[in-house]
C-alpha cells in the first residue's frame, strides 16, 4: 500500500471511548519537575474517565505535583494495530461517597499489593488512530508521485 490515507485512519471519539472500554492495561505518563515517568496500571472507564487504584508511592507524589498527564492504550493484531492517546487531569478520589462509588467499579489489583488509592483521570482531549499492517513497499523500486 502506498496511500498513507488508506494505511492510517483516525478514530473518533466514540470509537476511541469504545477500545478503552474493550482493555483494561494502559501506561499512565506522568510529568513532575524535569521527571518523566510512565507506568503500566490496569484501569477501568467510568463513564468518559479513567480510573486506577495505586499504592502510596512515586505515581500518586508525581500526581500531586503535576496533575496533567497522558494514558495510552494500544492493541494489534496480524491484520491492523491501534493506539488511543488520552490527555487529561488526574484527580485522587478522597471523599467517601468518590470511594464508595469507585469500590463499585469492576477494578481490582491485578498484583496481590494493597492499592487503597484511586485515581480518576478526566480527559480534555482523546485521539486515536487506526493502522493496517502490510509488507513495506518497495523503497528501492520506482515510486509513484
């Protein structure tokens, strides 16, 4: 294939919202001073946010610096691959009618550590695109233009 337009595909919201719904693995980054940092959590949609449950530690202190942060999911298969991209604020739930809502959710530690924090992160830009796979063109044969 040679038309980067029928290569790549840019998915919409909705469609972004559903392939988060479909997983439950992403990598949180987060920004504090000159620190970067990405972590794999296994999250939960609640609604159109994310949310996590974390232990005390270096992911909930960076939190508290800086809430921005980016949450990636992705996924392939033989056929095509995708990556969802979510640009949000996250946000440590702390009163207890947030914790007994998020102790609703289906969310649970997939390590056996005690995680009694959760953490919502509320997008403000969701994006996301769509590839499909194939064998790389010729790159020392005639090209079209």
């Amino acid at each position: 294939m040679d038309d980067k337009s029928a290569v790549i595909t840019y998915l919409t919201d909705e469609e972004c919202f559903a392939r988060l719904a479909g997983h439950e693995l992403g990598r949180l980054v987060t920004h504090a001073g000159d620190v970067l940092d990405i972590f794999p959590v296994n999250y939960t949609l609640d609604g159109r946010s994310v949310v996590f449950r974390t232990a005390e530690g270096s992911k909930l202190t960076e939190l508290t610096v800086n809430d921005e942060v980016l949450f990636e999911v992705d996924d392939h298969t033989a056929a095509d691959a995708w990556s969802v991209i979510v640009r949000g604020h996250a946000q440590r739930l702390e009163t207890s009618d947030e914790v007994r809502a998020a102790d609703e959710l289906p969310l649970k530690p997939w390590l056996p550590t005690l995680k009694y924090n959760y953490v919502r992160i509320v997008p403000t830009s969701v994006s996301g695109r769509r590839f499909l796979r194939g064998e790389e063109p010729d790159r020392y044969g005639i090209q079209q233009y």
